[in-house]
C-alpha cells in the first residue's frame, strides 16, 4: 500500500525533528510546519503524535533491516559476515543516525509514560539479536557470538556519536579481528 504523500511529509519531518531534539522536545505544531501541513491532514492519518512515533519506529526497523539484508554478506565465511555486518552498521549510522538511536531514545523518554513505544524499542534490539543468532547458525560460532556483535553494534552506536567515524570504524574493525571464534 502506498503512502501518501502528506503522511511521508509529516513522517520524514516528524522523524527529522525527534532525531535532532528529542521526543518530548517537539511539538506537534512544529512537525506540522516543518511538513508543511495542516492539524486537520495529520490528525487524519495519526491519532496522535504517540501513533505518529510508532509509525516512524515501524519504518525505521524495516528500513534498518533491509539496509542489513542488502549489504551484509551472509554466505561467504564467518571473518566476512562479520566484517559486513559492522561495515553496514556503521554505513547506516553515517547515513540515518547522526544523533543516537532512535529506539533507545524513545525508549528512555516514554518508560513509564507509553508502555506500547516502549515494548516496540525492545523488540527492535530483541530482533537484532534474534537476526544476528539466526546468521551466525550457518558458522557454527559459540552461543554467544550474537550477544556479543549486539554489544559491538550498540557501543558502535553510542561512540560514533563522540567520537570520529574513522575512528570508531578503525576499532571496530579491530574488535572483530581479536574475537576468539570457533572456526
């Protein structure tokens, strides 16, 4: 089903602004003049700006897991999926998340206040790890090899925020030639 295009305008711009400063931050009549819209055309397609988060988290997973699923190489060796898999991550981070993650920052603003934004931010990090578990099945690697690269993708995520993205692509690069795996 195709989105229309005043709900992409209120989504994109929405998702700018809670990237920038925040959930809580931002009001709705600041996503409308950023879309470009009037309250009449969002209230139309979201019941409020809670839905229009859990929309734009929606998006964003399925966007985040397909960037996955179209550059990590899962079928050469375990050395090559795990160099792709940090090399799409950090691509992703370059290109989409310049000022955190998205879910943990949801997460952090609405513990408490809207359990299902928060129950949606932890099965993102819950299907990560399910996603790299079920990649890493093929190689035969300890149990906690997935735990392990969820750990890395995350510390990716926060550093890179601090840090300069050479840097942080340097070590990581680093970090995936020291783990001990079995081969």
């Amino acid at each position: 089903m195709r989105t229309s295009l005043k709900k992409e305008s209120i989504m994109n711009a929405a998702e700018k602004l809670f990237n920038q400063q925040g959930f809580h931050a931002v009001g709705v009549k600041s996503i409308l003049d950023q879309a470009g819209v009037a309250p009449m055309t969002m209230y139309y397609h979201f019941k409020s700006k809670e839905d229009l988060i859990i929309e734009i988290l929606a998006r964003r997973e399925e966007n985040y897991f397909q960037h996955l699923e179209e550059s990590v190489n899962k079928k050469k060796n375990l050395n090559t999926y795990l160099k792709s898999l940090v090399k799409a991550h950090i691509n992703w981070l370059n290109k989409e998340s310049y000022n955190g993650c998205l879910f943990l920052r949801a997460k952090q603003e609405y513990e408490g206040i809207n359990e299902e934004i928060v129950e949606l931010t932890i099965q993102h990090k819950t299907k990560l790890l399910t996603q790299c578990n079920q990649d890493l099945q093929s190689f035969k690697t300890s149990d906690s090899l997935g735990m392990q690269l969820s750990i890395i993708l995350e510390g990716l995520t926060s550093i890179i925020q601090v840090s300069g993205h050479d840097e942080v692509k340097k070590a990581a690069k680093e970090i995936i030639k020291s783990l001990k795996l079995n081969k």
